[in-house]
C-alpha cells in the first residue's frame, strides 16, 4: 500500500470533517477521560471524534466497550504524534507551510459558506422534518428555458386548473389536467414525506400552507408548474420498528394469482390466533413466509417513511407500539404488522452532522448557496464589462461544446489580460476565467453561448468574493474556524511524523521477501490449466514488501508510541469511558 494512502486509511477515522458545527456545551466537556503529560482528553471530545466515525448516535450507544476503547487507543496514539511533532517545531517546515497556505486559500471560503449557508439551513431543515406532510400535486409541463410563447400556455393552463378547483375535487381535476402521468392512478397524490425530499420551492410553498388549502397560485420548480393541496401533516419520529407476518400469494406458471381467498382465509387465521393471545413472535417463526424476518420472529428492524411499499407503510406508520395491525394486502402478499418500538425525534445537536450531509447533498444547498452568491455579487458591484464579454464571445465556437475549445491556444498573452467585469476593488480577467475553467469541468458539456460565458464570468469571481467577505467578517479569529485550522494542522504532522520516524526507517530485504515466500507460499497460488500452482516469487515480490512493509510499521510504531508514553505519561480513566454515549439526566 502507498505510505500517503496508508496514512490516511489509519487517520481517515480521526481527522475532523472540513466543516463541523460545534456541539452544544455539555458537562461532559469537564469529564476527563484520559491524561496525556500534562494534556487532558475530555469525554465530550472523545464521543465528537467517535461520532465522525458512525454519524449515528444510536450505533454509537450500542458500540461495546471494546470497540470504544480500540477506538480512544487510536485517538491517544493520534494525540501523542501530535504532541511530539509540535514540540519537535515540524509546523514550521516548509512543506508543511506550504501546505497550510494552499489549504487556507480554499478552506476559509468554505467555512464562510457553512457559517452562513449551510448552519442556518439545517437550522430551518431540522425544524421541517419535526413533521411530515402529505400533499397532492396537479403539474403543467414547463422546460427550464421555455419560449415566450410556451411560458404563455402552461400559465393560462395553470390558471384554468385553478378555477375548475373553486368547484371540483382536486383529485378529479389532477386526473384529467395534470401533465403528471401516475396522476390519473393517484389523483396527483405524493403521499408522505418531510423537509429535505424535495426542490426547495415546492417545499417552501407546501409547508406554507394549512392542511386543506392549495395554493393560489402556481409553484414554478425546474419540473414545471404545480399546483399544490396539503391533505395532512403530523409530527414525525426517527423511524420505527415492526414485526410482520406475511402469508404469500400463490401463483401459477404465468404468474398468475391463483387463489387469493385461501391465501386471506389462512391470513385471518393467523390473526384470530394472534388476537387470542398467541405469541406475535413465535407465529411468525413458524408460519411467515418471509425467509429475511421469518427466524427473527418477523422483526423488520428500523425504518423510515416511504421505505416499504405504500399499503405497507401507511399501516405500521399508524400503529401505536404493541398493537397489531388488520390484514394488509400488498404486491407480495398479505401481512400482519406488529409495531415494536418508535424512535422520538433526535434533539439538534444529535443530528447535526447527518442534517449537513443531507443538505450539501440537495438541489436545496445549490439554491441557497446560489441566491448567497448573487446578493454577493449585488453587494460589491459586480458588472460583467460589455466589451470583454464581446471579446469571449468572438473567441469561442459557440457550435462546439466548451471542453473542446484549447484555452491556453485559443487566448493570446496579451488577451489573458483583458478585464471581463469588475467589483469592489477588483477586476476579472480572461487569465482568471481560464483559471476558472481549468479547476472548474461544470460547463465542459455546455455551448459556450451568451449564457453559458456570462455564467462562467459569475463563476470566475465566486472565490475572491468569498474571500474578501471572509476577510471582513474576520473569519481567521473566528474560535471554530481556528479549530479546524488546528485539526487540519494535526493530521499534516501526524503525516510529517509517520514519514520522518517511521515509513523512511523502513527496509525490506530480498532475503526477508523470500523468507516470508517459503513461509507463506499457500498464500501466493494460481490456477494454471485447471491445476493449483505456487505463482513465482519475482511475480509477487512487490505484494510481499507491501505486507512486510505493513508489518514494520506496525512493529516501529508500537516502539514509537511506547517512548512517547514515557516521555508523556497516559492515564485513561475507564470509568469515564463506560459513560460514553450515556443519556444525561
């Protein structure tokens, strides 16, 4: 394995998340749980890296104490690099300078969009998806860059649905009018779901609304317009927890259902025996007919809204804990329910990371961190200058994608300098578009027209934006964003350190590859005309260094951590360790 790969396989369960939003102050932060020299390891901090690891508190809770404990190993062996490397002054290196440089110029950018994006977006996520809702949709086709003359249409048509809904039934109209073809099954019916499941303006405008009401008028997403009727909305848990029975149907050679009275009546049976106080479990064990749930006594584990089929799902989501539900027909059969256990809502602070990555995952994030963008380019006078849009214009082959175009052929010396637009005490050049491009592949299958170039020049000033509004806002005093500074730092003298005390001591002879070949040849076997061979030593030389190259590390290392431990004694309170993931009172 490659000595930068295995660093950061050993360090990719220790190094911080670029961006993390800080936990909520808790006592645990006064708990120490280990000691290193005069450092302390607090608790807190101990479960915040565990849980970059999982990203999930309820594996975290059900994490044994051996796990724990291998894991707060590696920690301490991560905290005792550092500490030597810092002592020894390897951040003062010029490689690691520079690196830090290079890294800053980018990082504190995207700490600014976090800080001012994305934060207060999971904020406003987290409180949506406290509920769930249920919605219908009547939708008018209409493409993205639609002509006059078919904007015109689909509006005049949103506008006709909207009066034959001051007299009709929603789902009568959805049925006939809308362009949404599974509306003529459904009635234009979504069913349930919560903040985050779909584009943000369909979104704001449904949970605008009280249940009943439809909007007054037409939500425009990159799908089209819809009209919107919220039909419910309750409060939402994590997921729950169901048995099932399931009896399934009987089909002949065409798969035809054959039967289906039988297959009810011994369903029913089931249940009768169930309501008669016959064990959920042990009839499911005996008789489902669902080999993954049958010898678990039906237990499905947990899920979430819409992961089972509809009639399945509408089911056990309305089920309280311990009762079962009547027979539920679906594709595969029918099904007697047992809900199990309801997971409450998670506080914030327990979602924290799980709300980021849904939400940079999103076409929401995009929105969001589109509409920052422009208020940015408003704030600072950004202009595009009419002449070097001119310029690019001329220059580019608009019939050709742009990942065909030779930039560094297409602009001369003298081109590169031409300004494209300017803002607040800067300026965009043809050299920073290229720059842009080069670093940027979004528009690499796009025609380079009017539009695509006036996106690129937009794109081209994003960056040194960011920068400057970081620089005002003093994001390098910001504590968290030190922090991050710090773990980033961390990780590169960790690195210094594998490399400098132990990958570079490292030496494989051919006589211990060879050793190690004679010792292991089971390992190293080929088939060769249907018959099992040793494959030749030279054919496996480089697979045998790598292990014994592992295997040295491993060695060096424990050598090395055991002189740290000296220098810098540990005490680890286990104790502390056996409260870790524990509810406070």
């Amino acid at each position: 394995m490659n000595k930068k790969k295995y660093y950061i396989h050993v360090l990719s369960i220790l190094l911080i998340s670029l961006i993390t939003v800080v936990v909520a102050c808790s006592s645990k932060k006064k708990v120490v749980l280990v000691e290193i020299g005069e450092d302390k390891l607090y608790l807190h901090d101990f479960e915040k890296e565990y849980m970059k690891t999982i990203n999930n508190i309820d594996t975290a809770r059900n994490k044994s104490m051996e796990e724990k404990r291998d894991f707060l190993n590696l920690l301490i062996k991560f905290r005792l690099k550092v500490k030597d490397a810092r002592e020894r002054g390897l951040l003062e290196s010029p490689e690691i300078q520079q690196d830090l440089n290079e890294y800053k110029k980018n990082f504190i950018s995207t700490f600014l969009i976090d800080k001012e994006v994305v934060e207060p977006n999971i904020k406003k996520l987290y409180e949506r998806k406290k509920y769930e809702i249920r919605a219908s949709h009547i939708l008018v086709n209409l493409s993205q860059t639609p002509s006059l003359e078919d904007s015109l249409k689909a509006y005049q048509k949103a506008e006709d649905i909207l009066k034959r809904l001051e007299n009709e039934p929603f789902e009568n109209v959805a049925m006939s009018m809308s362009d949404d073809k599974t509306a003529q099954q459904n009635g234009g019916d979504l069913y349930y779901f919560t903040g985050g499941m779909t584009v943000a303006e369909f979104e704001d405008a449904v949970y605008n609304l009280n249940v009943g009401e439809i909007t007054k008028e037409p939500v425009r997403t990159m799908f089209g317009l819809h009209i919107v009727k919220l039909t419910d909305k309750q409060k939402r848990n994590d997921g729950i927890r169901a048995s099932h029975i399931l009896i399934q149907d009987k089909k002949d050679s065409l798969g035809n259902i054959i039967d289906s009275m039988a297959t009810y009546n011994r369903t029913k049976e089931i249940l009768d025996r169930i309501k008669n106080g016959e064990d959920f479990g042990a009839l499911a064990k005996e008789l489902s007919e669902d080999p993954g749930s049958k010898e678990k006594g039906g237990d499905l584990g947990f899920f979430d809204r819409r992961r089972m089929v509809q009639p399945f799902d509408s089911a056990a989501f309305s089920l309280e804990v311990g009762e079962v539900s009547d027979i539920v027909r679906t594709p595969f059969g029918f099904h007697i329910i047992k809900l199990m256990e309801i997971k409450e809502y998670s506080p914030f602070d327990e979602q924290v990371e799980t709300l980021k990555s849904e939400f940079k995952r999103g076409n929401m994030f995009k929105t969001a961190y589109a509409e920052y963008l422009t208020q940015a380019r408003e704030d600072y006078n950004f202009k595009i200058d009419p002449s070097g849009l001119k310029f690019l214009i001329s220059k580019f082959d608009s019939t050709n994608t742009l990942s065909a175009a030779k930039l560094d052929s297409v602009f001369t010396g003298e081109d590169r300098k031409i300004v494209l637009a300017t803002y607040n005490d800067g300026q965009v050049t043809v050299e920073d578009m290229v720059q842009y491009l080069n670093t940027n592949r979004e528009f690499a299958s796009n025609a380079p027209n009017t539009r695509t170039i006036v996106r690129i020049i937009e794109g081209s000033v994003d960056m040194p934006l960011l920068s400057m509004i970081a620089i005002e806002e003093d994001i390098e005093d910001d504590e968290d964003y030190l922090k991050l500074l710090t773990d980033y730092e961390d990780g590169l003298l960790t690195f210094k350190i594998d490399q400098e005390e132990l990958w570079s001591k490292i030496k494989i002879t051919d006589e211990e590859m060879k050793k190690y070949y004679d010792e292991h040849q089971g390992e190293f076997t080929i088939k060769e005309n249907g018959e099992d061979k040793v494959s030749p030593f030279e054919n496996v030389k480089s697979s045998i260094s790598s292990t014994l190259q592992q295997v040295k590390f491993k060695e060096m290392e424990q050598a090395y951590i055991d002189r740290l431990k000296q220098k810098y004694p540990v005490v680890i309170h286990d104790e502390v360790l056996t409260q870790a993931f524990v509810e406070e009172e």
